[in-house]
C-alpha cells in the first residue's frame, strides 16, 4: 500500500526493517520539515524505529514560507485564555470540527504507514508539538486498536467535552510544556491531565521551568525515555 494520505519527510530505520514506527505532528504554520529534525536524536535510542514527519492537510492561513495547518485558529488569543480557565475551554471546545476533519487524512495516513511496514498498532507511537500534539490526542484517543503511546509537546485537548463518549483505546501519554509557553498555556497541560486521567488514561507529565514555546533537550531527553519504554 502507498503512503499518500498525507506528504512530508521521513527518516528510515536506522538498523535494518523498521519494528516500529513514530509520526511526528507539527506544529500550526510549520510543516514536516520542521520537526523531523528530531527524528536522528530519538533514533540514537531507537534504531529499529522509522520516523515518519507528515505536511498537515491544509495551506497555513498566515500566508506562504510553505507552512501548514491542521486546522485554522481564527481569534486565538493565548494571553486572554491564560487568564481565562473558561474561555480557554471554549476556545478548544470551536477547535473541535477541525480535528475531526483532519483526523480523517491523519487516521488514513496511520493506517497506510501499519500496512506499509506490517506492524501491529502497538508498534506505533505519536508525536506531536503544539497543534499537533492536538491532533495526536484527538486521533490516537479514537483509534479502535490501541497505539504504543502519545507524546505531546506544549499541546492541548480539543474536544474535552465529548472524550468520555468517544475514547476508544487508552495509550499512555506524555506530556511536555513549558512553564513560560506564551503561545499555549501551561495550563492546558493540567487540562489535558484533568479530561483524560478519569478516563484511566495513563497520564506522565512534565513542567520545565523558564521554557517557552519549544522543546528543550530535557524534553527531548523525557520523549526519549518515552518512545524507549513503550517501544523499545
């Protein structure tokens, strides 16, 4: 089966046929390129791993540079929901349609890349930054057949209010963020802890102080020990 639901880089296995397979979700207005990066520092510890960095569905609203969205965030305003607890729970709350739509592409885009290399659900994990972290939770939360796990940088839950009705498999999560994220409050991370652990989601969170809206080698370091764990 081709890979085509979705374009972007990748980083082949780096000992022999892949064994498992890691797709890393970018971020609002980035694209693959950005974060596949990543990909050779994980594969220190994972060699048996391919990585896989998809080009989101939709042109980035915020104009060219080749950026890419899952989804448009018309009005977001990260200082107004950081004040804010039920703003903040609205705003994510609009988002919701626009995962489900991306989730389609993306769920496709799994599927074809467990087929392509005849693994088992459970053989693959998620990573995502920022939106894409978004798109992980909202997608890999809905997948029938478990995945290996979640792994979110400085993300949020889209769609918190209809989860408890729609889980459908429980990975273990992740969680990375920034104490100083202006663009997605820390606060999201505790929502995201507070929607899914009720639900016996497995929850490991991670607070970095004086970090922003990145991913430091702390955290890559934890999203190391993450990916080892649960695919290893």
């Amino acid at each position: 089966m081709a890979i085509d639901a979705l374009s972007g880089p990748y980083l082949p296995a780096a000992k022999g046929a892949p064994t498992a397979a890691v797709i890393i979700l970018h971020g609002y207005g980035a694209n693959g390129d950005d974060l596949v990066s990543l990909a050779p520092f994980f594969a220190q510890a994972l060699p048996h791993v391919i990585f896989y960095a998809p080009n989101a569905p939709q042109p980035w609203e915020g104009g060219g540079f080749g950026g890419r969205q899952w989804f448009g965030l018309p009005g977001y305003d990260p200082m107004a929901m950081q004040r804010d607890p039920n703003l903040r729970t609205e705003r994510f709350k609009a988002m919701t349609a626009g995962a489900a739509a991306a989730a389609v592409p993306l769920n496709k885009f799994i599927d074809q890349v467990l087929a392509e290399h005849g693994l088992a659900p459970d053989r693959l994990a998620l990573l995502g930054f920022s939106q894409g972290t978004m798109m992980a939770l909202y997608a890999g939360l809905r997948r029938e057949q478990q995945l290996a796990g979640i792994l979110g940088y400085s993300g949020a839950l889209v769609g918190a209010d209809k989860i408890a009705g729609e889980i459908k498999s429980k990975p273990p999560v992740c969680l990375v963020h920034g104490a100083d994220d202006p663009v997605v409050p820390a606060q999201c991370m505790a929502d995201i802890d507070n929607g899914l652990t009720p639900l016996g989601v497995s929850v490991e969170k991670h607070l970095i102080p004086g970090l922003q809206h990145g991913i430091d080698p702390k955290g890559a370091e934890i999203g190391a020990a993450f990916f080892k764990k649960n695919l290893g």
